[in-house]
C-alpha cells in the first residue's frame, strides 16, 4: 500500500513537470493526511478456500476494499466508517496490545512455535499517534498470540468487510 501511494506521488510530480508546473505548486498534505491508511488488513490465500483480500482505512474513516478470490465482491469497493467507530478502534488495538506483539508470526521466527502448513497468513499495520507497526502473522503458527486473533477479527468487524467477503 504505501508502495503504491509512492508511486501516485511520483506519478503526480512527473505530470506536473510535463505540463510545465512546478512542484512547489502542487499541495498534497491535505490529501495525503486524509487518504494513507491508519489501519491495513490483507488476507492471504490458503490451501484451501480462504477468502483473499486487503481492507484499509484513512484517518477520515474512508475505507478502501480489495478483493482477489474467495469473497462475494472481487475487484474494488469504497466504503466509510464515522470518525467515533474508527477511533474505537484504534483504542482497543492499542489497549489489545497490538504494538508489543512481534513483527513476524511466521514459520522461521522463534515467535511462531509449533507450525501447521497450508494456513492463510494474515498482514496488518497500525498507525497511531506517530508511530507505526506491521504485523505478519501466518495462521499456521501456534504461538501467536490469541489476542492478536482477536484484534484482527475487530478490525474486520469495524471495518465492515463482511460487505464485501460474504465471511
């Protein structure tokens, strides 16, 4: 995600340098602060049918959907959620713990401890009062923590996926 943000910055600075503009021209502080997500939720494919799909939401409480297999709606959606849902949130991920989990639930950590293949794994980002944490967290690990379950499952709740996912 932010790769693709990025990427729309650099596009957006070189059109503006074709058509002769300068930069200094061009004001993206207010787009950008409303649209780079606060919350990121990407589910990824299992052996199974698992439904595959990323979920993110801006600080205003836009919510962008992607879906990509196993999900009622393929393809793209927009959504939004009230400021007082997100910011609900955003607490209960915070007060859940979400930044002291580890990084990285997967089979090569010592975080993950007894592995089952063929499992979705489930990446998350939490940006809240400047700072910022990524979660990959494969679901084939035993030792993730419970809790961390749980916080994703809430953001989807939040989120309103269920739209979407049929799940």
């Amino acid at each position: 995600m932010i790769r693709l943000v990025a990427a729309g910055v650099l596009l957006g600075l070189a059109s503006c340098a074709r058509n002769g503009a300068e930069s200094k021209s061009v004001d993206r502080s207010s787009q950008s602060a409303t649209s780079v997500p606060v919350i990121t939720l990407e589910r990824t494919a299992c052996f199974g049918s698992c439904p595959v799909y990323t979920i993110s939401v801006s600080p205003s409480g836009e919510v962008q959907y992607e879906g990509r297999a196993h999900v009622r709606k393929l393809g793209a959606a927009t959504g939004k959620v009230p400021r007082e849902r997100l910011d609900s949130l955003l607490s209960e991920l915070d007060r859940g713990g979400y930044f002291t989990f580890a990084e990285r639930y997967t089979s090569a950590e010592p975080a993950c401890g007894r592995y089952v293949t063929d499992s979705p794994t489930i990446i998350t980002s939490v940006t809240l009062r400047g700072r910022t944490k990524r979660i990959t967290h494969d679901y084939g690990c035993g030792g993730a923590p419970g809790a961390l379950v749980v916080l994703e499952h809430r953001i989807d709740e939040a989120l309103n996926s269920d739209q979407w996912t049929g799940r």
